[in-house]
C-alpha cells in the first residue's frame, strides 16, 4: 500500500486505515468505497489514561528541541526507555496504521547523542513521550521545514529555514474536544480516495493523540491535518481536535513536500 514517495504518500486501498487513523476527526465516517468494512461509530468521552506501559520519558519540546532531524528505523524499530541496550524495550512497529514507514522527530541535535543513542519523540500517548534508539539503527535526515499552528488565529504557517512560505486559515477542536497543543511531527500522509468526503483529498496524520478523547469512530484519538467537505466552518472551533483546510489549501500544502518527521508546534 505505500508508494515509493518519500513523503510517505499512502493511497488509501484499505479504507480502514484512514477511519483508524483519523478517528477523532469527524462525527461522520467517510465513506471510501468498497473497502469499507462496518463498525461500530461511537465514541467515548472518557479521558485517556496518561499512564504507559514503560517509565518513557515525557518533556515540554519546541522549535529549541526538535529541530528538524529525522530517524527512520533501517528495519523493525528498535527503541528503548534508557540509552541503554539493557533497559527496557518497546515494541512499535515497523509501519504505521496507514502503511507509512514509522519515523521519529529527534530531540536535540544527534552529534551529540549519547554514546550512540539518539533520544526520540514517539508516535504514542501520552503525547510528548520520549525515548531512545540506537544511531546505528536509523537513517538520520534532515529538513529546514517547520509547521506552526496558532489556534487563537486559527492559522496554520509553513516556515522554511526560519522564514514563511505559506499560511492558510484553518478550523480546529472544539471548547470540548480542543486540539491538543504542544510539539508532534507528522508521522503520514494519505490520499484519500473520496476526496469530496469529510477528510477533504488529503489527511496527514499527527504524533499526537486528543487529551478528551480515548477513543472515536473506531480511531485511538489521533489528531490529524486533513480537508473537509465544509469549508464553510474554516476560522471555526467545530472539529473534535484535527486542523481542518480547505480543500484547495490542504493540497497546497501537500504541494511543500513536507518530509514524515518534519517538527509541528501547536499552540
């Protein structure tokens, strides 16, 4: 299902994958033709556990602490609580939901990693979870693109070595349902095959989870970037946490080349 893209562009053959990863995006399933496989829409408003399964570690990042390296596992993801290969490892797999390659914004800068480890930040709750991968283990890259989103202006702005190239007006979370904020990068990006559907042609997924929602739409609460069939609503607190564009701007944006890894600031 993944193309040879780098930017990870993954066409939507099995529609799951797009109702799983942007979950908490719409109240309405889209529909994405025959591929779509009943299941139940509810969702639950119960506020996800902040707990993990491993003591990973979770700091406040921003532009100071991601900045701009990426780590592509070379094979399965090998990543660890502790630089350190005796400590305890986690298991994430190779490809994500949607069928892109799993990728890791880096912290800081990876010369100086520590003796051969490389801190990473996660594509698992809670959000701002961070842990450690061996540099022998991942292809390192880099990208002088940033995405910042401000939800008072309700902008999303496209920086290129420190200096705009494009913004647009977006829509985001509601006052219940508010999109999470803080630094994530973006983990894929999906051609949806219905792109007159709620998610607009285009969605890329987040690093990052909703605060109020556990679960939705047979999603885990993942927040995304995506179009919309009402553009109307853009300027508006309406969705339950994606960043919705129009149509038009969501392609612009896909038109940038965003790389899978390039750091997203929300606040």
């Amino acid at each position: 299902m993944l193309t040879a893209l780098v930017r990870g562009l993954v066409p939507v053959a099995a529609a799951l994958a797009l109702l799983g990863l942007l979950g908490s995006c719409t109240g309405e399933r889209p529909s994405l033709g025959p591929a779509v496989v009943t299941a139940s829409t509810g969702s639950t408003s119960t506020p996800p556990s902040n707990s993990t399964s491993a003591p990973t570690g979770k700091t406040k990042l921003g532009p100071e602490s991601l900045l701009g390296y990426i780590a592509t596992p070379t094979s399965k993801p090998v990543v660890h609580v502790a630089a350190k290969a005796d400590s305890l490892a986690l298991d994430l797999p190779a490809k994500t939901e949607a069928g892109a390659p799993t990728t890791f914004a880096i912290v800081g800068n990876p010369t100086g990693d520590a003796d051969g480890w490389i801190q990473v930040l996660l594509p698992t709750r809670p959000n701002g979870t961070t842990a450690w991968v061996p540099a022998a283990s991942v292809a390192i890259t880099k990208t002088d693109l940033q995405v910042f989103i401000d939800l008072s202006a309700r902008s999303l702005q496209v920086k290129k070595a420190g200096t705009e190239v494009w913004a647009s007006q977006v829509a985001i979370g509601d006052t219940v349902n508010p999109t999470p904020v803080g630094a994530t990068y973006l983990t894929e990006l999906i051609d949806n095959n219905e792109p007159a559907g709620p998610y607009g042609p285009f969605a890329f997924g987040l690093a990052l989870h909703s605060d109020t929602l556990s679960e939705f739409g047979g999603g885990d609460g993942q927040v995304g970037i995506h179009g919309t069939n009402q553009p109307k609503l853009i300027g508006q607190a309406v969705s339950h946490g994606c960043v919705r564009l129009t149509n038009a701007d969501v392609e612009k944006l896909v038109g940038l080349s965003l790389p899978l890894g390039v750091p997203v600031f929300i606040s």
